[in-house]
C-alpha cells in the first residue's frame, strides 16, 4: 500500500492527531474525509483510496467531513481534530470509549483451586487442578526496602534510642516463605512451591540463574526463585484453564511485557529504564515510556480496530559496570530490569515491529526510535475473569502530563 495512514487519540489535550504518508507529493486531486458518523478517515491519491476506522469517534454532522489539505505539496500529510468535551464529564472526554486502567489478567483474585496451568507451547499440564488450593498476590518487589521507611523500629515494639537497634524482622534479603497448595502471584509471575509443580527441568543455558524449561517441549518456562527456592514461572509462556471443561487461554507475549514495564512504573516510580539481560553478551536497551497508554489506529496494522498500546522511545545503550552503580541524578531518575535473552530478543524484535505501525515522519524523534507495544484491555481477560467471579486487576493511572511539552514533536 502506498498509502499510510495513521491516528492516535491524544486524551489529555482533548485532540485527534491524523498523519498520511503518500509515495508521491499531494496534489489538488488529494482529498482526506472523515464519515458522517465519525468513525472513519479516508484519503485517496492519483486514484489510490485508503481508509481506517479512528480509535475515538468524532462528532460531526450528517454529512461527511473533508479535511484541509495543505497548500504546498508534500508526502507527510497532517491533521489535527479538536474534540469537544460534553457537559457534566468533570474535565474529561466522554465521546468515545477510553479505556483508561491497567489490566492485570491471573491475577489471585481470579483463580480458584480448581485453576489447571499447562506449557503454553505444547500444552503439558505444570499444575493440576486441585494442586493449588489458595492463590495470594505478592507485594510490590521491593516491599523490604519500603519498610524501612514505614517503621524506625520492628511493629509492636516500644522504643529504645538510647540501646543498640533491634534486630528486624524483615530486610532487603527477607525471603519468600512458600507453603506447598499456596500459589504467589504477581502481575507477570506465578511463584509456587517446586513440589506443586510436574513436568518441569532445570538449565543452566538461560543466564545465570537456574532456568526452568518444559520437560516435554523444553520451551523456557521461567527461573528458580532466588529468595524462596520456587519456581517462578513467567505467565507469558503459560496458558490457563479456570475449572474442568473450560478451555486453555493464552495471551501474546507482545502484552506480557507491556504489562510488565507498566507495572515497573508502579513498583519503581519512574518512566525510563535500563533494560539489560542476564546473558552478558547481549546490548543493553533504554526504555523511555513517553505514553502509558494511547489508542491509536494505523493501515499497516493486522487488525482493522483500533489498538490500545504504549508510546515507547528507545535506544540501544551501553552499560559498564562503573556507569551502571554510580549514584548520580541520572541514576536517580532510571529504573532497572534484567530479562532473560529470550526475552530481550523479543523486546528488541518488537520494538523494530512495531515503527511499521508509524509513518516515516514519526518514527525518529531526536536520537530516540520511537515505537508501539500494544497492552491489554479489559474485554480480552472478561471471559477468564467473569468465569472466576472476579473481574482483572485494574490500577488506575495518573494522566500523563509531564510530556506534554514535546508531545506535539511526535504528532506533527
């Protein structure tokens, strides 16, 4: 296709951004409409058409919108559409469903004792109904270094400034106590008890911590938990059934490491990251999450509807051991992650992916590639979830006001 076309709903300015790209310059012949009801933008060039369906309906009349076309040719094509806030929203759009909360599917609210976990690649069941009988949500990762900033002394005990500090009950090394029949989960992880567990293997080919793959298909399945001795097995390479006769599901790896770096903010208070691997070989990757969350539509795109993703600026970086522990402002404001090399190839692989998605004109900004991860909604995980009586985990966000200065850079 020749012709590219691409939108994104900007919710917090209250705009839709339309972009075109055409393989040859615009011309008087150049027209760009939006239908009658809202939904949909068409351009057509020297006798090629194009159309997508918005993710955001405008309103309008009864008739069909035509766009300015700008007077001096060109093959980047943009447009802006101001959309008008209804009455009574308390500054907030209402014309349009906006999904604005953070999905978590599996989470312990949704599983139950009857809940089966099989190998996502070649279905060979790891947990078996009735195995694990209570699910629990883990706390925040970093849960052990928070206490010390929520208590000077361990809870319950009085204090003594004036003798040596008691001993805590808990520290940054606390370990994870697991009962055999109790499954921990958090948004990304199953951690469960190794004796729970069947068809699993353990390698040393992954990194330098103790992988765990399928016994059957040896598909990667996770790692040894280091503070509890467990397994923890990442949910993307797992598929779930909630009660007898209920079939398997699964979601794309693409949305588990979407809803991983969503949760990182959450856990680690910022928005830009070092990504490294556990293989040493491997580059690391700068992470910048410009917008947690943003619909847009694009034609390159597999699926005709729109998609909620996150706008993601990236780079590949360098990391030595000396820059990484430095303690400067830098530092300060970066979070952290490791992966395993599979997972760090298919970040990387993802990321190049997705620029397809984005017009030639906004795939760069600065030094920054620019990408898309889509993430999860919540009427993908509803059948799992209403299934179990429980809806999904949802977080509400905070708007994202803090790139507002250079947002129009990525738009224009």
């Amino acid at each position: 296709m020749t012709i590219h076309l691409y939108a994104e709903h900007l919710v917090n300015i209250r705009t839709l951004s339309l972009q075109a790209s055409l393989s040859t310059i615009s011309s008087h012949q150049t027209k760009a409409t939006l239908s009658a009801d809202g939904n949909t933008l068409t351009l057509s060039h020297e006798g090629e058409v194009a159309s997508i369906k918005l993710p955001i309906q405008v309103p309008g009349g009864h008739n069909d919108a035509t766009l300015t076309i700008p007077a001096a040719p060109t093959k980047d094509l943009s447009f802006r559409v101001s959309l008008q806030e209804k009455s009574g929203a308390d500054g907030l759009l209402t014309n349009g469903a906006h999904e604005d909360t953070h999905v978590i599917p599996w989470t312990a609210t949704a599983l139950t004792p009857e809940t089966e976990i099989a190998c996502k690649s070649c279905n060979a069941i790891i947990i078996r109904r009735g195995r694990v009988k209570i699910w629990k949500d883990l706390p925040s990762e970093n849960w052990a270094e928070m206490m010390d900033f929520w208590h000077c002394h361990r809870p319950h005990v009085p204090h003594d400034h004036g003798k040596e500090p008691p001993q805590k009950g808990y520290s940054a090394d606390s370990r994870l106590a697991l009962k055999s029949g109790v499954g921990m989960v958090d948004p990304v992880d199953f951690v469960l008890a190794a004796e729970d567990c069947e068809n699993i293997t353990t390698s040393t080919s992954y990194g330098e911590d103790e992988a765990l793959q399928c016994s059957s298909c040896h598909h990667l399945l996770g790692q040894m938990h280091t503070s509890s001795g467990g397994h923890k097995l990442r949910k993307a390479h797992l598929s779930l059934s909630r009660k007898a006769q209920s079939p398997f599901v699964s979601y794309g790896a693409e949305k588990w490491l979407s809803c991983h770096l969503l949760s990182s903010i959450d856990s680690q208070g910022v928005r830009k990251f070092t990504i490294t691997s556990t293989s040493p070989d491997d580059t690391a990757l700068k992470i910048w999450i410009f917008t947690p969350d943003i619909n847009v539509s694009s034609s390159e795109a597999k699926d005709d509807g729109p998609m909620r993703a996150i706008k993601i600026l990236w780079l590949e970086s360098t990391v030595s051991p000396e820059a990484s522990g430095s303690l400067n402002r830098q530092a300060l404001s970066e979070g952290e992650l490791e992966l395993p090399p599979s997972e760090m190839e298919l970040l990387r692989r993802t990321l190049l992916q997705s620029a397809k998605l984005l017009p030639d004109s906004a795939k760069k900004f600065q030094s920054w590639n620019v990408a898309l991860l889509s993430r999860f909604k919540s009427d993908e995980v509803e059948s799992v979830s209403t299934a179990a009586s429980s809806p999904p985990v949802v977080l509400e966000e905070v708007p994202d006001f803090q790139n507002m200065e250079i947002l129009s850079a990525l738009t224009t």
